[in-house]
C-alpha cells in the first residue's frame, strides 16, 4: 500500500497552510501528498446543473495551482488531487481510512480568540480511523520549531493519563520525535478531587508533595515501554497540579506539535467522540495539534 498523507483545501489561509504543513511531512516520512477538496454541490449529479457547472472546474484549478506550488517547493513529491461531490467532514473521513495521517487547516469559532478548530477539523478528528492533525494559519507555532518564548530545542508534547495511558498516543509521540530530532515532553496533569462533608464540597486533606511523587511514579511507568521502543529519544517526564488540559496547553508553546488520544468507544448522540481533555487542547493548543485515535 503506498504511504500518503492526505490534506483537505478550500481556498482559505487555513487550509493552505495545511496544505503546505502537510507536504513537509510527507516529504520527513518519504510518502505521497494527496489533496482533496471536497463540497456537495461538486457530485457528479450537480456538475451539469448551476451552480456546480462553474464551481468544478474553479475547484480543479485551485487544486491544481495547490499542487504546483507543493512541487516547486518539494521538486520530488509526488502529489495527487481529487475532487469529491460530498461533505467535506464525510469525504475526507472515509478517504483517511487508507492514509498514515490527516492534516487539515484551523479557524477560530463564533470569534473567540485563540480558539483552534473549525467544525470540519472537529468532526473529522472525531471520527477518523488515523492521526488527524489540526494546523492554524497564524504560524505562531509551526511545524519548522519552537516559538520565540519556547523551550531551546524542537520538541513534541504529548499528554499522557499516568493510570490509563494509550501505546498508540504515545507510540506516535515517540515516532516523530524520532523521525524530526525532538524531544518528547510527557505531561501528566492532575487535580485534587473535592469530597462532600456536610458544609459542602470541600478540597480533600492531601500531602501534595506526597500525592505529586505519586503521579510522577504512574507517569515513569507508563512511559517505561515506549521509552525502551525508543532509546534514542529524550524525554522530559512532568507531572502538574490543575488538570490535565490546563497542563498540556501550558506545555504546547513553543512545541513544534502537541499530541492527544481519543478513544474510539467514545460515543455521543450526535457523532462526536472527542473526550473533554482532547476537545479543550485542540482548541487552545498553541502548536499543531495530532489526535490519535486509540482503544
């Protein structure tokens, strides 16, 4: 099977930096580019009709001119494009099954600052069979290295449950960091639970320095087998108080991506399997930001 990373385009600045996110990472793993744009009115039923008889051959000349500017930047890259007459969240779901990874482009929602994904980013991530990564447009904290206020060399976070971590969250984590030269930061974030007495909730009576070294010993282990697959990797092990999407968010400036998991028995009424943690840090990460699905 040939090895591809697919991206979706629709002419906005986020998806054209996904686009070109995209071909540097097909051109680390030695893999085909595919891009696709994707829009109901594009299906074969509506090209003869309007207003689809105008929109296919514009989207075929933006995927063309995508493409172009992806081979003058990377000459050996092989890239294809497609266009499909679907959903753009449905379309590249089910074109992602066959690819090593998804990356498509972030918008802020109902104009809140700082905000990462759009609706398709979302719903793709929660539904997709393979890493999707979601890539802002702004470049504050692109795939080519740490921000200005960031750590001192290239690094990849990766948010870690120290008592039910995923191998395949971490897995990928430790591959990339391979694969780009990086370091691994693995943040285990944790909380104090409240207890009920009868004036209420109350902060429970913990020794916090006890209960830290507590998670940091669950963090260590869990870290154990993804740290002997690859020896070769540093890694940064770090336990913080507060949560843990407050701990990844804080860790992702200036990382060159932020890696999280999503079970895929997560279910919703609606279709959106994204957990609290994983939704919280694709939204506010401020680095690129890889959802792996996992069991």
């Amino acid at each position: 099977m040939t090895r591809a990373v697919l991206t979706g385009i629709d002419g906005s600045p986020q998806s054209e930096a996904a686009v070109r996110w995209a071909a540097e990472e097909a051109v680390r793993r030695g893999a085909v580019l595919r891009i696709l744009h994707a829009w109901p009115w594009l299906s074969a039923a509506n090209v003869e009709g309007l207003p689809a008889g105008g929109l296919r051959p514009a989207a075929l000349r933006a995927l063309a001119d995508a493409a172009e500017e992806i081979r003058r930047a990377h000459p050996g890259l092989s890239v294809e494009t497609a266009v499909v007459g679907d959903d753009p969240a449905d379309a590249l779901a089910a074109a992602g099954e066959d690819q090593e990874l998804i990356v498509l482009g972030s918008r802020g929602l109902g104009g809140f600052s700082g905000l990462l994904a759009g609706s398709v980013g979302l719903a793709v991530a929660a539904r997709a069979t393979v890493p999707v990564v979601l890539v802002r447009a702004d470049g504050t904290a692109g795939p080519g290295g740490p921000g200005a206020d960031g750590p001192d060399r290239r690094e990849i976070v990766v948010g870690v449950d120290g008592h039910h971590a995923a191998d395949a969250v971490l897995d990928f984590a430790f591959t990339e960091a391979a694969r780009r030269g990086a370091r691994v930061r693995a943040v285990h974030g944790w909380d104090l639970v409240p207890v009920w007495t009868a004036p209420g909730w109350v902060p429970p009576q913990v020794d916090l320095a006890v209960q830290d070294g507590s998670e940091q010993a669950a963090l260590a282990k869990a870290l154990t087998a993804a740290r002997a697959a690859h020896p070769n990797v540093e890694v940064i092990a770090e336990t913080r108080i507060g949560g843990a999407a407050n701990a990844v968010v804080a860790a992702s400036a200036g990382a060159e991506l932020v890696v999280v998991g999503r079970r895929d028995r997560l279910h919703h009424p609606l279709g959106i399997r994204l957990g609290p943690v994983t939704h919280a840090v694709i939204h506010h990460s401020a680095a690129p930001a890889v959802v792996v699905p996992h069991d």
